[in-house]
C-alpha cells in the first residue's frame, strides 16, 4: 500500500542526486510533500468487513450450474465377472 510513497521518495532521491546543489527551501518543500503524500495514504479508507471478524461471517464462492450433468446408469456384471476378476489378481 506504500508503493506511491515509497515512489516519490525514491524519484526524489534520484533527482537530488542528480542536481548536486540542494538548499535549504528545496529540502523544505521535500519534507513537506513526503507529509502530504503520508497525510494522503493515511486518508484512504481501506475497504474491511467489520463485523466479519473471529469467523462469524460465512465466506463462500457460488459456483456455476452443471451442465449437460446425467447420473450413472446401475451396471449389471455377467455372473461369470466374479470369477474373472478373482483369477487375475
């Protein structure tokens, strides 16, 4: 959730770095716009259940209706399929 902050830090290091010379004003509007950008993050209301805490609330999924869905059909075995299956294990 820092990303932006931590990306206007970081692009304000690079420029600072690139202009060698930094005074006094300069390094005062710096703190001032990392305060704005953290009075900013602070200000984003997160979206939380708060009555969904401590398992009370039931999260669940819906999935889709089956289609084309048919039941098995009951096979009936041969009587000879007993014996069959008995004499290859």
């Amino acid at each position: 959730d820092d990303n932006d902050l931590y990306g206007a830090l970081l692009n304000q290091i690079i420029s600072d770095s690139l202009n060698a010379e930094t005074s006094a004003p300069t390094l005062a509007m710096h703190v001032k716009e990392q305060d704005e950008l953290q009075h900013r993050q602070k200000q984003i209301i997160k979206n939380v259940e708060k009555r969904g805490t401590k398992g009370r609330k039931v999260r669940f999924d819906t999935h889709d209706k089956l289609i084309n869905f048919k039941a098995p059909k009951p096979i009936t075995l041969p009587d000879y399929a007993e014996s069959l299956f008995r004499s290859l294990f």
